[in-house]
C-alpha cells in the first residue's frame, strides 16, 4: 500500500510542476533518483511524524541507540527499495525510447523500400516469399498479400538452366549471383527480369534463406534481341558477299584461261580470211568486253581492306558473349566464361572480323545442342599467343566427317550453308592465327581459336 501511495504521489508531483519538468531536463539525472529522493523524504517526515507521537504525545523516555538504529534502517530499507523502483522506471523508459527508434527505424526503411523503381525480396530456406517491396505490386500486378509464402519461382517461366544455377549455386556455398529470366504478370503479359541476389548460410553452412533484387530489363533485351537479329542479317549478307566473292573469282579465272586460247587461234585466223576482217572485228569486241566483265567479277571478288588495331581480348570475347546470352537462354544454353588467364592481353587485328569469326564458332556450339547444353568459353595464353577454346556438349564428330570442316559449302547442319568456317579460316589467316577442331562422336567439340599477342616491342 505504502509503495502504490508513493508512484500516485511521485506523479501528482510531476504533474503539478512540483518535481518540474525543466528542472528533470536541466538536472539530467533528476528522474534517475526520482524514487528515492522522494520516498527519503516521505520517510523522514514518517519518523519524524512518528518520534513526536511516541515522546511527546506517549511520554514515552527517549533511547537513543534504538531511535537511531531504527531510523537507519528505515531510511536504508527506503532508500533499497526507491533504487529498485528506479531502475525499474529507468528500463522501461529505455526500452519505452527503443521501441520508438525501432518503429522510425522500420518506417524510414520502408519509405525508402517502397519508393525503390526495382523489386526487393527475401526468401526463406524452403524458398518461400517472406518480404516483398510496392515496386512488386507495379510491376507484376499482384498484391503483396497474396504472394507472401509462396515459392519464389510461381512467377517465373520455369526454365532448366535457372533452378540448375540456384542449384549449383546453394551446392557450392555461392554468397551472391544474378540470372535472367521470364517473368508473369497477373494479367499474364511476360517481361524479362534480371534478378541480383545474396545467399546466406547458418554456422553449420546451412542454407538459411535469400534478398535479391530485380529489374526490369523487358526493353534491354528487346535492344539486345533487335541487335542480334541486325547482326546475323548481316552475318548472312557478308556469307553472300563472301560465296559471291570466291564464285566470281572462279568463274573468272576457269573462263578466262579458255578465252585467252580462243583469242589466239582467232587472230591466226583472221590473217587467213583477210575477207572476214568485219566479222572478226565483232568477235574481237566481244571478246573485249567478255574481258572486261570477267575483271569487274576479279575486283568484286578482291578482299577488303583489314584495319588492323590493337584491342583487349578480353573486351572483344565479354561484347560477343554478351551478345550471345540472349540467343543461348533461348536454346535453353548456359555460356559458362573464364577469361582470367588473358587478363590485359592485347592483340592486333580488326575488331568486327574477329568478332565475325567468335560469333560463328559461339553459334555453331550452340546450334549442335539442340536439347540444351553447356557452351565453356575459356582462355589461356603462352609466351607469344593467345589460345580461346569453345567447348560444347553435342554431339560431336566423326573423324570423316572432320577432315571436310572448313570446305566451301561443307556443314554438318541440316541447314548449314557450309560458308562460316570457311570465312573464319580466311579471317585468321589474315591475322596469321590458327583454328584448331578437336571432336570425337557423342563427346563434344572443342575449337580452339589461336592468336598472336602484340608484341611489347
């Protein structure tokens, strides 16, 4: 009773400026003794309430010993117990302030969550959505409410190559990664997202749950798709040019020879029929300008100029790769890239020729898995040239078959034009490199593009 009359005094005191509020803000610790300082007094007044009663009112003789040992520990049990209610006020206070950070912390974090343009999620250890930000909602048309708890892969078109590289990713203890994939809205438009994510582990290397991002990159990969489609438009005309090229020099040449021989027995000829001048003259001015078209053929089928200049490898094998990811998503195809070994080595060469020759042996790796696969890009180096190995996992060749690649109008494809190689072959030669094929039926192939560094001299 005594101590529930002391906390509605200790408040009417604080309400009625007894205990004033400038003077807890001014004092800094006044609140911190509140309790006992109070109850100190209250006591004294007690005692002292009660000393006039028992001597004076009682008549009772006054014993000192036992009026000073009592009022001791009065005052002292007063002062233990004001502590307890003062550190008990203290802690509640304090966490009465850290709740208050928490919900501004938690508010702030979600002010600045929801005005983010890209998704934010978090996943738990099954995979189950545990948070979602409103960029989720815009974007996808679903609420919120409704994705929480459902598995972070409902909203995507699943795709082999992406639950294999989670997969691999959670096996190998990863910390982070990014893929791509198709994603589904609500009302069932599709757009291409491109997620960015952390994983996290228990002590035990016990996968605990995913926070990632993701964007949407529906527009970029439009671009990239517009891209490849202007690239391989013009890797089909420059095959036309090229077959036209090495057709026209041909023809030229095997009419040529004949013609040169045909001319000769012409003039013996026309020094024999003297009266026949007129229609040699006409066959002669045929001739010429048969001449003459057979060089316009001789000058289609000259190559281009090469602009040689000295470029990274490595910037030259990530722009065709990055080209490439798109085309290979879609064969249901991972690029797997290892360029560490070429770090800053540079080469001499025409940027689009090279680049010409690593899209087409890329592509045809791609082409020989139809049923999906891995394409390993991968790079080494020796004292004076670069090697860039493209491994698959087709089908692979026979060893007959291995002597014709690289013919003119050779494929192994059912719709090959037999032209892409060739023009690789007459690509590195001009930048005295090489093309190594390494194949063997049901194993795979490996080409192996060899080129020489730039000399430091």
């Amino acid at each position: 009773m005594i101590w529930d009359t002391l906390h509605i005094l200790l408040n009417y005191l604080s309400k009625n400026g007894t205990i004033s509020r400038e003077t807890q803000a001014a004092g800094g610790h006044m609140r911190k003794y509140q309790a006992r300082i109070i109850s100190i007094i209250l006591a004294m007044i007690f005692i002292m309430f009660w000393d006039y009663l028992f001597y004076f009112i009682g008549k009772n003789p006054i014993n000192w010993p036992v009026d000073i040992v009592y009022t001791a520990v009065t005052l002292v049990s007063v002062w233990m117990l004001a502590y307890y209610i003062d550190e008990k006020q203290q802690l509640v206070k304090k966490m009465k302030d850290n709740e208050w950070k928490y919900k501004q912390l938690s508010e702030e974090k979600n002010r600045i969550m929801d005005n983010l343009q890209e998704i934010v999620f978090q996943t738990n250890a099954k995979g189950e959505i545990t948070y979602l930000n409103q960029a989720w909602a815009s974007i996808t048309g679903f609420s919120i409410s409704e994705c929480m708890g459902t598995m972070y892969n409902d909203y995507f078109i699943k795709e082999k190559h992406v639950a294999d590289h989670i997969n691999t990713q959670i096996q190998n203890k990863a910390s982070s990664g990014m893929f791509t994939a198709k994603y589904v809205t609500k009302n069932g438009t599709i757009f291409w997202g491109e997620v960015h994510y952390k994983l996290y582990y228990d002590r035990d290397d016990q996968f605990t749950g995913s926070l990632g991002t993701m964007s949407d990159i529906t527009e970029r990969k439009e671009a990239e798709d517009e891209l490849i489609e202007i690239n391989e438009r013009l890797a089909r005309e420059s095959q036309k040019l090229s077959i036209t090229s090495e057709l026209a020099a041909g023809i030229a040449h095997e009419v040529r020879n004949p013609l040169t021989s045909v001319s000769g027995f012409l003039q013996i000829m026309k020094t024999q029929y003297p009266d026949r001048k007129d229609y040699f003259d006409i066959i002669f001015s045929e001739i010429k300008r048969i001449d003459l078209v057979l060089s316009e053929l001789l000058l289609l089928a000259k190559p281009q100029a090469i602009t040689f200049k000295t470029h990274q490898l490595n910037e030259i094998l990530k722009q065709v790769t990055t080209l490439l990811d798109t085309n290979a998503i879609l064969s249901n195809i991972v690029i797997e890239k290892n360029f560490k070994e070429t770090d800053g080595c540079m080469i001499n060469g025409d940027e689009n020729q090279l680049k010409q020759v690593f899209i087409n042996i890329i592509k045809n790796g791609i082409e020989a898995m139809p049923k999906g696969g891995v394409v390993t890009i991968s790079t080494d180096k020796t004292a004076s040239h670069a090697v860039i190995s493209v491994k698959d996992e087709g089908n692979g060749m026979p060893q007959e078959k291995l002597k014709q690649i690289g013919k003119p109008f050779y494929s192994t494809k059912e719709k090959g034009t037999g032209l892409g190689l060739p023009i690789c072959l007459r690509i590195l030669k001009e930048h005295d490199g090489e093309l190594k094929i390494e194949s063997e039926a049901g194993k795979g192939s490996v080409f192996q593009v060899v080129l020489p560094l730039k000399s430091d001299s």
